[in-house]
C-alpha cells in the first residue's frame, strides 16, 4: 500500500510564491519519476513538471522560468516550487510517482492553487 499526501495549496494573489510538498509512504522502495500535474476546470490533467531519480527535470511551457521542482529521496518527498504565479496557474495539482521494480504508478488526492487577480 502506498499512500501519498499533498500540502501547500492555498489562495495566493497574482505574483506570489506558493511551494507544494508530496510525501510518499507505504510499501515503498524505489521511486523512478516524480511529478505533479494540475487540472484546471473543464479542461483535461495536464503535466506541470517531472523529475526523475537521477534528478532529470522536464517542465511544461507555460510554467518554465517560473516553476521548480525537486525531490528528497531519503524523504520520498517531491516539492514544487511556484513563484510568479498567473491566475491561469489556478488547479487542482496532483502529485505523481512510477516506482522503480514494479512501474506501479499512484497519485496524491489534489490540493487546489488558487490565483487571484
């Protein structure tokens, strides 16, 4: 069983930071990918940034320059790292994780970003 709890989601106004954490727990033993999506209302979950075990990062377009994210392998934690936020950042973002042996994926239950203009 593996269990994934989010933190760090809030309202924020436009240009503010907010930095979201994930931790993983469970029957956990190697994690390969971390990452975190968002779903904005009426449109489809989309990837927001990934980071793999050799710590590899890839982000989306519309959040390069703006967004950071790492990982804490001893922790089995992934953090996001949000400044410069736009109302458009407004989600539901959702934290991601692929183990290693096994590829069995699992996702965080959401915590909702909030962007105020």
């Amino acid at each position: 069983q593996v269990r994934l709890v989010e933190s760090g989601g809030g309202l924020v106004q436009a240009g503010g930071s907010l930095r979201l954490s994930c931790a993983a727990s469970g029957s956990i033993f190697s994690i390969n990918d971390m990452a975190w999506h968002r779903q904005a209302p009426g449109k489809q979950r989309e990837l927001v940034a990934r980071v793999t075990i050799s710590g590899s990062t890839n982000y989306a377009d519309s959040v390069k320059g703006r967004f950071t994210i790492s990982r804490d392998n001893a922790k089995n934690t992934v953090y996001l790292q949000m400044n410069s936020l736009k109302p458009e950042d407004t989600a539901v973002y959702y934290c991601f994780i692929r183990q290693s042996r096994t590829l069995n994926t699992y996702w965080g239950q959401g915590t909702q970003v909030t962007v105020s203009s």
